[in-house]
C-alpha cells in the first residue's frame, strides 16, 4: 500500500474542509487534503448551494465572520476583504461553476498544500490514543496516510466514526434534499403561488414522497429557477438507505418539475437542467467532543475563553423523523421549529476537539454540539470558519510538536487574529 506522511491530513474538502487545508498549508504545515468528489466546495459544489449563511448579522448584515468565508466571497465578487457590511445577510453568489475554479485555484496555490480528489478515506488505524493513519481509497488502491493530526470535516464524522471516538447517539435526523435547476422559466407575480398549489396537489396525488416549499430561487438567472423542494427522509450513514434516497431524491426532483411544467403558467417552455449532483444532507453524526455547544449557549450568547469561531444562524431545524426511511411529516412546512435568531455566539475550540483520541479535530456539521445548537451551526459560513481554526490549530501543533489536546484555543484564536480571521471582535472590529 503506498504510504504518505503528510504534517496535516484533511478528510472532506466541503466549507469546513476547504477552510482547514488551506489555514494549515499557509501556516506551513505540510497538509493533504482528500475529497470522494471531483471538486472542492461541499454543499456549494456538490448540491448547488448559493447561500454563504452565517457571513452576517441578519438584522444589520454586519459581517461577523472574516478569514477564508470573506476571501472566497471576495474572488467571487460578492464583497472586499475591506467590507464590514454585506448586501445580503446570506451572500448569495452567482456561480456555482466558478466557486469551484476559485476553489481550484487557491488549493493549487499553496505550495505545502497537496489535494486529492476521487479519494475516500474509508479506514482508520489507531495506537494507544492515537490515529496512527488513514486508509483512503483512490482508484490506484488503497493509500496509508500517516499525519501527526487529522481533521474530520467529511460532515458524516467518517474519521471519528472508525477511530471509535463518542458520537451522539441520536438517530434522530432532518430530511435530506436534492437540489434541482430549471431552465427557461417566466417569471410573474402568481408564480410562487400556483407552484406552491400545484406541489401540494401533485404531493397528494402521491407523484412524490414529500416537499416543502417550494422555495424558487433565480440567482443564477433570471430565467433560471433553482430549488429546494424535495425532502427525503434517510441515514446517510448506511449506504443501502443512502442510495435509495438519492434514487428518491432524483425521481421526486424530475416529478414536481413534470407537475409544474404541466399545471403552472410560466413553466409550460422550462427543461430540466440538473439535480444534484449529490443528496444534499443535513445531519447524520456528531462527536461528542471535549465540550457540547448547546441551544442554550447560543440562546444566552455565552463567551467562551476558548472561542475560535462565530456563528448568527438561527436555530433551524426542520421537521425530523424518529424512523429513516418512515412516512412524510409535515409536508410542506418549512425549517425553523424553534426559529430563535441570535445575534452572534462563540463556538469554543473544546467543541472541535474529539474526546478519547489525541490527534484528532472535527469541523463542519459533525462538530460537538446538541441537534438544536447544530442547526445553527451547520451553515456554510460557519463551517468555513469552524474548519479555518481546525487548520490553523493542527498547524500550530506540528510547529509546536504538541497535540490538539495539549493547547488551548486562547493560542489558536491569537493566531486567527492575526489572520483577521477568528471570533467576531465587537463593532468596531474592521
Ligand atoms: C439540502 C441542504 C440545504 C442547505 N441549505 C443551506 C443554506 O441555504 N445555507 C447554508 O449556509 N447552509 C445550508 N445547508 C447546510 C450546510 O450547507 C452544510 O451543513 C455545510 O455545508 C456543512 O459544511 P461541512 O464542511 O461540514 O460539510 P459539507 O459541505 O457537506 O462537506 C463535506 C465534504 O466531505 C466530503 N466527504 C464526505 N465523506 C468523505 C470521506 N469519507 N472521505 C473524503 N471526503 C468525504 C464530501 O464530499 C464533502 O465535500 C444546507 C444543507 C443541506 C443538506
């Protein structure tokens, strides 16, 4: 088996993985990054996601999270580096094929920095209370990766998972969607109203599993409508149930579109561009990591000495099934059962750190927080920055020849200010 002994090694390069491999790699770490996709970006990239949620304040669109999350908006021109302010408080960009060039482009900049796409890490070895590699398949083999840290941003907590660390034993999970695009649409007042009609009568004309919305989107068109419509209840963590959602997903995408095209003025020219290419999904694991960030610290805007990153999304989970896999609830309702919208909040490194196993940090949706405090932390923005402070610690530990247990995040943050990146500093902060 060819063995690689990367500084740093990154599993998943979606909004936190992205964010980690390129903090550790500018910080001088010698980092790998490996990705099952053909492309960085996540979210973004693999399910079509415009949103950059978690860049800003929503009642004043006051960026609260600055570093990686404002670059990458940046090179897509949707803000400067210098901005305090956002148009939209969810920074919706415009391309979602340009996002992966701009990905492209900063991964291949970065000399310590080595990507690998089409590669999943699928195994881990452990010694004592360490990882001591992973195993990750690429179409030449099977590869042995041997890092002194790991970063587990595969949003699944794949790495944790096989290293046996605590996980939180919910099987409770929001739907996943598939994410569609439709072509030549008209625009009009009644639009959304008469799509909305008539999904709710293909829905109970049983043309598909379940809905919501459907919320209709023209950011990259104005003739283009991008959706979220579909709900597809399944564990993605077991790949029997995960290939029948995705089959789910498409077939109901294709569906509501047939619906549409048929019953609703305006769609009667539109073609089917695309869905996916992924499921998207929206919880599975989590670790139960060194500290769980919970719905309540978030509520009381609790300070953390260990603050590494901030977060302002509200609470937004959407209706759960206590069963994958078992019959639509609620169909149609949208996300938000609690709905409180903080202003912003710390999220403490102890929430990054895996309990049980000494070299491993986890960015991203499967961090350590409660569902509800989850639903909050799980957008884009919030795990690009989560995923910054993972690489900018991992490479501190190199340099410093000590574990992600062994400093404390007050280091990690010092280093992010000096990034401008880190915790949201007040008001007066540029
Ligand atoms: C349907 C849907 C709609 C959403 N809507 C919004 C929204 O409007 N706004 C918003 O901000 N957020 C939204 N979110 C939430 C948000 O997009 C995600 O929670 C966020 O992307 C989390 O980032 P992440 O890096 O943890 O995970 P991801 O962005 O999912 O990245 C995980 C990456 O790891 C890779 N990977 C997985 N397993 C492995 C492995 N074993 N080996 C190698 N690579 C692996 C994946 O291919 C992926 O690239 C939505 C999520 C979903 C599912």
């Amino acid at each position: 088996m060819l063995k690689l002994s990367p500084e740093v090694l990154v599993c998943g390069a979606g909004c936190a993985g992205l964010g980690a491999a390129l903090a550790a790699a500018r910080q001088g770490a010698s980092t790998l990054l490996v990705e099952r996709a053909p492309f960085a970006g996540g979210i973004i990239t693999c399910a079509g996601l415009p949103y950059f949620d978690g860049i800003a304040r929503k009642q004043d669109n006051r960026i609260v999270v600055r570093g990686i999350a404002l670059e990458l908006l940046t090179e897509l021109g949707v803000a400067k580096m210098s901005d305090t302010h956002v148009a939209r408080h969810n920074a919706p960009i415009h391309s979602v094929e340009r996002f992966k060039l701009v990905a492209d482009r900063l991964l291949t900049a970065e000399p310590k920095l080595q990507t690998l796409f089409h590669a999943f890490a699928v195994d881990v070895g452990r010694r004592g209370d360490r990882i001591s590699h992973v195993v990750v398949a690429t179409k030449a083999g099977l590869l042995r990766i041997e890092p002194k840290v790991v970063i587990d941003s595969t949003g699944d907590a794949d790495v944790a998972a096989r290293a046996e660390v605590p996980l939180d034993a919910s099987k409770e999970y929001m739907p996943m969607s598939m994410h569609f695009r439709i072509g030549n649409v008209r625009q009009h007042p009644e639009l959304r109203r008469l799509a909305r009609e008539a999904t709710t009568a293909g829905h109970q004309e049983g043309l598909y599993q379940s809905y919501y919305g459907p919320g209709l989107s023209f950011f990259f068109a104005d003739d283009e409508a991008y959706v979220h419509a579909v709900r597809v209840t399944a564990d993605a963590t077991d790949p029997l149930d995960l290939t029948r959602a995705e089959m789910q997903g498409r077939h109901d995408a294709y569906a509501m579109w047939e619906v549409w095209k048929k019953r609703v003025p305006g769609f009667e020219n539109s073609y089917f561009i695309s869905s996916g290419p992924y499921l998207g999904i929206r919880e599975s694991r989590r670790i139960v990591g060194e500290y769980v960030l919970t719905e309540h610290d978030i509520k009381d805007q609790k300070s953390f000495d260990d603050a590494v990153a901030t977060g302002c999304w509200y609470l937004d989970l959407h209706p759960s099934y206590a069963t994958a896999g078992t019959a639509n609830v609620a169909p149609g309702a949208l996300g938000g059962l609690d709905g409180f919208q903080p202003d912003h909040y710390d999220i403490p490194y102890r929430s990054l750190l895996a309990r049980k196993v000494s070299n491993l940090l986890v960015a991203g949706r499967c961090h350590s927080a409660t569902r509800m405090a989850a639903s909050s932390t799980r957008v884009t923005v919030t795990a690009m920055a989560m995923g910054q402070a993972a690489g900018a610690a991992a490479a501190f530990c190199c340099a410093k020849g000590k574990t992600p247990q062994e400093i404390h995040g007050r280091d990690v943050r010092d280093i992010l200010d000096r990034q401008h990146a880190g915790p949201f500093r007040g008001e007066n902060a540029s």
